[in-house]
C-alpha cells in the first residue's frame, strides 16, 4: 500500500494544487466551476463520479449561489461488509488580505503548499482519493463500499452538502470519517447558534429624545446582560478534552437613521457557541429569555429574536471506537506518536453524520491545530509531509474497517 501512495504521489500533489488554484469562495458560493472540474480529474483518475445538483430556490434558502455534490462510491468483494464515506469540503471562506503569495497560486516552498483552502479542506479531497487509489491497487481480502461524498457548503452549515445527500437517500454509510487533522483524532466538537436580535423603538429628534423610544439604548441594555453572561461562561467546562468552554460573541451590529434621530431600530448579530454537554435548543431558549429581560429596561421597546442557524454539536456514537482504533493504530507507526480522540471547539459539518446515527469522526491531513495552518487566515498551507502520512494512515484504516474477517 505505501508502494501504491509512492507511486502516485506526485499525481496527488498535482491534483491537489489544482484544486487550490480554482476559487470556490463561500461566500459568494458560486461552487460549481471549481465541483465540475474536481469530478473531471477524478474521473481521469479512473473513479466513477456521480454528480448531484441541488435545487437552486433550496441553495438560495442557504445563502448561496450553486452548489453540486459529488459522490465516488467503490465496491470491493462482494460489497457485504460496510460502507464508509469520507467527506470533505471543497468550499472556502475568502482569502482576505494579509497574504505574502497568490492565495490561488498553490506555491510549494520549504515542503508546503500554500493557498486558501490547501489546509481547510481541499487537502483531503486528495487524502480519501488517493487512499482510496491505494486500496484499488491491492483489493485483495476487502468486502464492503468506499464512499467519497465531496461536497461544497460547510462554510454555511452543511445543509445542502452532506445533509441533503443523506436526506435524499443518496448515501447511507454505515461509518464516515469527515476532513481533520493528522495528529488527532476528533470525536466531538461545538455546535453553534446564529441569532439575529432586532431592537425596535420609536424615532423622535434629537432635541427631544424623551418623546421617542430609543432602540439603541434598549440594544445597550441587551449587550450589558449578554457581555455579563459570556464571562459567566467562562466558568463552564466540558468534560471532553479540548472542547473548553461555551462561546458568545456579538458580531455585527446595525442601527440608526441619522446623528440628530433617536434610533428606531437597531439589529445584533450573535454567535453562541454550544459544548456537546448542552442542548442546543436549551440554549437557544435561554439566550431569548435574556435578550426579552434584559429589553424590558426601556419600556415601549419591542424586541425580535430569530433564529439563523442552530447546528447541533458532534458527540460521539457507539461504533465510533472502530473507526478510532482503525486509525490509532497506522497513525502510531507511520508519525511515530500517539494520536489520542479529543474534541475541538469549532463546528463542522461531520454532525450531519452523526444526526443520521452514523458513527463519525474527524481525521485527514494537516498539523496539530488550525493556528500551526493558518487555516481561514493569510498564508493557508500544508506540509506535504502530514499530506502523505494522512493519505497512507487514511488507506490503512480503511482497509481495517473493510477486511473479511
């Protein structure tokens, strides 16, 4: 198998840089030149692709342009044994400045790649499909199915990526592995909820502010409590390592009609970031509950809390011990440490397996953290040395998973 990643490896390095050089930014969310062109090269690759297109009026509910998903599936022997997808995302947040190379350049220096999106998570469009090359090229002793579901909107939550494909009875794994990190194996992570509060009041002049309801001391009231409340949650916990603590920021704010007005409206955008050892919907109620309270400080001002986005977090499911197993073991031997499960405190779109009752966990190539990658930040790279290790590790595990036994 390691002869079979060898072989093929300046191919996988190719393949990757290619994808790296065709923007697929989110937003926009235009993704679909960068998927037809992804499905291009793997079918030059000899895979099998099927292409997916999601509904245009549903990509729009989401905030998007276009999205296509794209499934490889391989069946070995005589596809009794179990089938495991192996997902990544080809959509990226956009570069931003600060960057000392092209951002779509996919420059290789010092023994990495750079570009947006090389890291998180176009690296593991090359891991699944070359560790899937690996096994075709000695298929001896395997039964069961290799599924890759390549897909394109985990910037905007999943929900017409790996979520529409499990909805529509597309697929139906019976593990998956979602794109990670090459040094730990993660087994849960956050959830996140999206919250856009509007303050309403009533304008007046600013001569006369008491005749009119100000929306924006109202709003003022709302951020006190909310700041209060994010450093009381400093003092929780979660009992899984390296998740942390909950989360709260207020992101974006708007309001107001002029400097001499007394605001009639004003709109917050919150992010509540939700440990695996809460509900989301418990969350959710509670943040209103605050918000409503909170308002009620300034009489006559009225307050609208709606939800953008609830993405419940990734917790662990009986089953998913084999897919650990199956990756601790070649992880350990070919990066010479332990890669131990841990819980990271981001939020992917691996829940969406998870929701469906499929053991998940997150593993693919890249560093110790997301910081060490500068992932979602200028200068976005990957040691092509984690890329290889990830790629053989992936393909050993897999063969693991699908062995007659």
């Amino acid at each position: 198998m390691t002869d079979a990643i060898e072989d093929n490896w300046t191919d996988e390095v190719a393949f990757l840089k290619e994808l790296v050089r065709i923007p697929s930014d989110n937003p926009p969310g235009d993704c679909v030149r960068h998927t037809e062109r992804a499905a291009v090269i793997l079918e030059e690759l000899g895979f099998e692709v099927e292409r997916h297109p999601v509904p245009a009026d549903l990509v729009e509910q989401h905030g998007m342009k276009s999205v296509e998903n794209l499934i490889v599936r391989r069946r070995f022997g005589a596809g009794t044994g179990p089938t495991v997808a192996l997902n990544a995302h080809g959509d990226v947040v956009p570069p931003g400045d600060g960057w000392t190379v092209d951002p779509y350049g996919a420059e290789e220096k010092d023994g990495a790649i750079y570009g947006r999106g090389v890291a998180v998570s176009k690296s593991d469009f090359a891991t699944y499909a070359f560790a899937l090359k690996a096994l075709e090229a000695d298929p001896d002793g395997l039964d069961g199915t290799i599924e890759l579901h390549l897909t394109y909107d985990e910037e905007t939550g999943g929900y017409v990526g790996p979520k529409w494909l499990l909805d529509q009875g597309l697929t139906k794994p019976d593990y998956a592995i979602s794109a990670g990190f090459s040094y730990a194996i993660t087994t849960a992570h956050n959830g996140c909820l999206h919250l856009e509060v509007t303050v309403r009041g009533r304008q007046a002049h600013a001569a006369m502010p008491e005749s009119g309801i100000d929306a924006l001391e109202a709003a003022n009231a709302i951020l006190t409590a909310l700041y209060q409340e994010r450093h009381s949650l400093g003092g929780i916990e979660s009992a899984i390592p390296g998740i942390g603590s909950p989360k709260l920021t207020v992101g974006l704010i708007s309001g107001g009609i002029n400097t001499n007005v007394v605001p009639d409206r004003v709109t917050l955008r919150i992010d509540r970031r939700i440990i695996p050892d809460e509900v989301g919907t418990e969350v959710e109620s509670k943040l209103i509950h605050l918000i409503e309270s909170a308002a009620k400080a300034i009489p006559g001002a009225v307050v609208e809390c709606r939800r953008i986005m609830l993405a419940e977090p990734l917790r662990e499911l009986p089953g998913s011990e084999r897919l650990i197993t199956a990756l601790q073991t070649p992880a350990r031997r070919v990066l010479g440490v332990d890669v131990k499960p841990t819980g990271v405190p981001l939020y992917t779109d691996a829940r969406h397996y998870t929701a469906a009752g499929i053991p998940t966990v997150l593993y693919g190539a890249g560093p110790r953290s997301i910081l060490e990658a500068n992932a979602h930040g200028a200068d976005e790279h990957l040691q092509l040395g984690d890329l290889k290790a990830a790629t053989q590790i992936v393909s050993e595990a897999l063969r693991t998973l699908i062995s007659r036994r």
